[in-house]
C-alpha cells in the first residue's frame, strides 16, 4: 500500500491559496476548522478550492468554504475558514 501524506501538509495546500489567490496576498488567517475525511497517498493530485460564503462589512471578515479534492474527486479535506482580506 503506498504511503500516506501528513495531513497539514495537505491542508497548507489551503492556506496557499487564501494567500496567493482568494483574496490574496497580504491576507490574515484568523481561524480555520479541518476536517480530514480520507488518507490522501503519495503521488495523489490534490486541488484546493475555497470560495467566500459570508462577508462581514464591520470587521471587514470573510467567512470562506474550503475544499481539497484528489485527482477522482474525492474530497479528503474541508471545513471553514475566517480570513481578513487586505485592504483595498
């Protein structure tokens, strides 16, 4: 059986996007929920999606649905995040 990969490993793969793309660079992670549904296995393809369900006008917080599929689809992480965005 091939090995598996450490688990926030694969979740860093969420990060990477909230920092680099959506919304991007000079974000703050303020809180993250994971839940790790299924072993992720060396040479697997992982792709991290994250798309904002809640914008907070006050505190200028996004609440943010994220998703790590494998290369059949399979979702082996979600959960939530909170992220400030920078400023504009």
């Amino acid at each position: 059986m091939p090995a598996t990969v450490p688990e926030m490993l694969c979740a860093s793969l969420i990060s990477t996007v909230l920092i680099a793309y959506l919304p991007g660079s000079g974000t703050r992670y303020l809180s993250q929920t994971l839940h790790f549904r299924q072993p992720v296995l060396m040479g697997d393809t992982l792709t991290a999606r994250v798309t904002v369900t809640d914008k907070h006008e006050m505190s200028n917080w996004l609440n943010v649905k994220t998703v790590c599929r494998n290369q059949m689809g399979d979702i082996v992480i979600d959960g939530e995040a909170v992220v400030m965005p920078p400023a504009c």
